[in-house]
C-alpha cells in the first residue's frame, strides 16, 4: 500500500507503521485471532467505506447512508451463500469466537476430528479447550512446539493428523 499523504502528514506514525510491516514481515505470530489480509482487503477497509457506521443489517441500519456499506455487504453475503450453497449467510460475526464457532459448525460434525495448537503455546479457547463448546462437540487434538528449539514440529503434527 502506499501512504504518501501519510508520510507527509505524520512521519513519525508513517515509521511505526513501517516497523510493523517489518515485524509481520519478519516473525509469525500465532495468535488466533489476528489475521494477514490481502492487499485488497486492506485497500477496501482503508476505502471510505471505513468512515461509515453502519449498525445493524442490510436495508435495516439505524442510521442513514448506509446504502453503499449496504452494497458491500450484500456482495459478501451473496458470495458466501453461493459458496456454501446457503440459503442465507451472515457476515458480521460478533467476535473471532463466533466467527471460528461459525466456520466449525459449516464444515464439520459432531466429533470431528480437528487439530489445533495447545493453548499452553498459543493456542486460543475455541481450539477444542473443554470450557468453550468447541471442545464438547468436536475432537480436538492438540499440538505444540519443541521444547528446545521452540517451533512447531511438522512431523509431529503430521503424525497426530
């Protein structure tokens, strides 16, 4: 992306932002709940679109001017219900956990086997933990990282899957 006003504007928040890139460039980060976007994704939140608050459903927001945020989300919906062959879709997941919970019970049954990394190491609550109903309803199995060298051992989670 370029951020020319930006760099203009604040070449100090223009820095961080750069240092960040290089972070992400640089380390994996395991946390579930954050994400790597495609650049198209970050072109579309950074659009207008972001300045609009649009709460509540399509052709139903309390507010007005909502019509294009409306567009959009329809778009999404649409594009998911062909997807998953759906009669209806909803896109606005209220966390990362409904979100996760929302996939897990599109594309898996009851007592599924699922690989997920140990909380222990990384690992989020909604990967099969038995305080969250991903771990009553689906077969969880856990995988870590190496004691000594502290990276997740491939041959290992091939072995579990």
């Amino acid at each position: 992306m370029e951020f020319a006003n930006l760099k203009n504007f604040d070449p100090e928040v223009m820095e961080t932002i750069e240092l960040e890139i290089k972070r992400q460039q640089e380390h994996i980060e395991l946390i579930a709940s954050e994400n790597f976007v495609s650049l198209q994704v970050m072109e579309a939140m950074g659009s207008q679109l972001t300045n609009k608050y649009a709460e509540g459903y399509p052709s139903k927001r309390y507010y007005g001017g909502c019509e294009y945020v409306d567009m959009v989300e329809n778009l999404a919906i649409e594009r998911l219900k062909k997807l998953f062959g759906a009669e209806h879709a909803n896109v606005q997941p209220h966390s990362g956990s409904n979100a996760n919970l929302g996939v897990y019970f599109a594309v898996l049954k009851p007592g599924d086997k699922v690989l997920g990394m140990n909380l222990s190491q990384g690992g989020h609550l909604t990967h099969g933990s038995p305080v969250n109903i991903s771990g009553t309803y689906f077969n969880f199995i856990a995988y870590g990282v190496d004691k000594e060298t502290e990276v997740i051992d491939y041959d290992e989670v091939r072995k579990i899957a």
